[in-house]
C-alpha cells in the first residue's frame, strides 16, 4: 500500500480557528503579520540617522543643493519550519461514535502544541534582557497596594524611545502577572475613581497608558520533563514592554519587528497534513508552521525589567 499524503484544507481550517481563539498567547499579535512568497530573502532598511539629521539648507543662485546618497540598506528574514504531530489509530477513526471526530481532535491538539512552542520561544527571545535599546529596572517595583510609579516608569519609557527614534511607543506588553499588578494598582484606580466605575481591562489600561494596545501574556505551561512532577507556570517573566510597531508592512514606516510568514505551505504559513501510516495502522495528523520572528529596529522598544516582585 503506498503513502497517502495530502494538505487538508478542512483540517488546516480547523487548526487556523483553534488558534484564533487561543487568546491566551500572544506571540502572534505582538509583531505586524508580513506575508512572504519566498521562505528567505532580503528586505530594505533605512538609516535613522538620515531622518534625524537637520541637513537641508538654504541654497545659493547657480549652486547645488544641500543632498545625501540614498539612504538604504538591507537585512534578511528566514523562516523556520515549526511542526508537530500525531498519529491517530485507524480504529479510533473507524469505531469512535458521533461526535466524537479523532482527526479533527488531533488538529487542535497538534496546533496548539505550535501555539505553545512560539509563546515560550518569544518570551525567551524577546521577552527578556539585552534586547531592546533600554532596559531598566524600576527603582520602587509595583505592587496592588500602591507602591512605585507605573505611570511615571512607563512615561519614561515612551520618552525615551520618543527622543531616540521620533515614535512614540504604541505597544504595551506585559505578563499575566504585572496585569493582575496594575489592574488593583490604586494609582491607576484613583484615575478612573471619578468617571467609571468599571474594572480596569486591557482597552481601559491602554487609554490611560496612551497607547493603542496593551496585549498580555495568558499563556501557562508545564516546564517539567515527562514523568517528573507538574511544574506549570504563566510564560514572561514580570517584564513591561514598550514598543512601536508600524500598523502594517511599510517600506518607509520603521516597526521594531516584524512576523514573517510564507504562504507557500498555507495561508500565514500555517498548515495540516494528513496521511497514512500503514506499518502502524493509524493516520498522521501534522501541523506546519513556516514563520520568523524578526528583530527590525530594537531601538524602538523599551523593557522595564522585573517590575513587580
């Protein structure tokens, strides 16, 4: 018997939702989506240091004016093949009754097992120290009951990047931890005491913040080896990011990264394959991923290390 192997466009549709509705991570929404037809190649950059130069000048009669050479570099993407997956017994998919539907299960699992993989390898990547151009810890570190100076911290944050890059951060990121932090914290309560009397959500926080998104880390996992005991965890340690990303690919507007995708295996180069396995009697149910994370300018962001103890 030989090897049946095809994309599914059902099961790729299966796993796409279940990712949507995985809120949970945030990997996916912290950079701007970048669609790409080629899995590596080159993008252009510009020089910051061209647009923040005061260098035009008043010209002469009969003199050239005041120029530059054209101000473009380049840097590269490469996107990585993220996969996983499992093998479904032919009896499970023969003998389950209705509802019950093997491959289908098999495709939220294997797909959220890629979610999980980006979270934790962001967090690590991105998420941390020696990054981003400031790192900074607070010199009084937040708490519920009111101590340190969020607003005054992040104000600073957004300044700073302000004065180094001429964008002002639009971005807030932030683990589950410092969320539960600042939506008790009484300096950001005493600012809304008067005109609301809702709970502090994200969309509150990032109007009082000034930016247009504050996107927490949900995400939970379980760190220990199999057969060990459970160590599970929220993923992002108790970091606060600034940032400024662009609102979509631009080739004159900077963004401090970007999430390349390729499209040749599935749209956002996700996609699930399904095939037998005939020595094994069962049927693989795979999950592909074809993306790159990118650092584009780490000037635009700024981490507030470990503000929460």
């Amino acid at each position: 018997m030989g090897l049946q192997t095809y994309y599914s466009e059902t099961l790729t549709n299966v796993g796409l939702k279940y990712m949507q509705a995985r809120s949970n991570f945030a990997s996916g929404r912290v950079f701007p989506n970048c669609p790409v037809n080629l899995l590596s190649s080159t993008y252009p950059t510009y020089d910051k240091t061209y647009w923040m130069k005061s260098e035009a000048a008043v010209r002469a009669p009969g003199t050239e004016s005041a120029g530059s050479p054209h101000a473009r570099g380049t840097d590269s993407y490469a996107c990585e093949d993220v996969s996983f997956h499992e093998d479904v017994p032919n009896e499970y998919i023969a003998n389950d009754p209705s509802p019950l539907n093997p491959e289908k299960a098999a495709t939220n699992r294997v797909a959220g097992k890629i979610d999980l993989y980006d979270e934790v390898a962001f967090a690590a990547t991105f998420f941390t120290q020696g990054v981003w151009g400031t790192d900074k810890t607070p010199g009084t570190l937040w708490t519920a009951a009111g101590a340190g100076d969020p607003f005054g911290d992040i104000d600073l944050a957004k300044a700073t990047v302000k004065k180094n890059t001429s964008f002002d951060p639009n971005r807030m990121l932030i683990s589950r931890e410092v969320y539960d932090i600042l939506k008790r914290h009484s300096d950001l309560k005493d600012q809304i005491k008067y005109t609301s009397a809702k709970n502090i959500t994200t969309e509150l926080m990032a109007s009082l913040f000034e930016v247009d998104e504050v996107i927490v880390m949900n995400g939970v996992y379980d760190s220990a080896k199999y057969g060990a005991a459970a160590s599970q965890g929220f993923i992002g340690s108790n970091h606060c990011l600034l940032y400024y990303v662009s609102s979509a690919p631009s080739l004159e507007e900077p963004s401090a990264g970007y999430r390349f995708t390729w499209n040749g295996f599935g749209a956002g180069g996700f996609g699930v394959e399904n095939f037998d396995l005939p020595k094994q009697k069962a049927r693989r149910v795979e999950a592909h991923n074809y993306r790159d994370f990118k650092l584009v300018a780490s000037d635009l962001g700024y981490l507030l290390d470990d503000v929460i103890a």
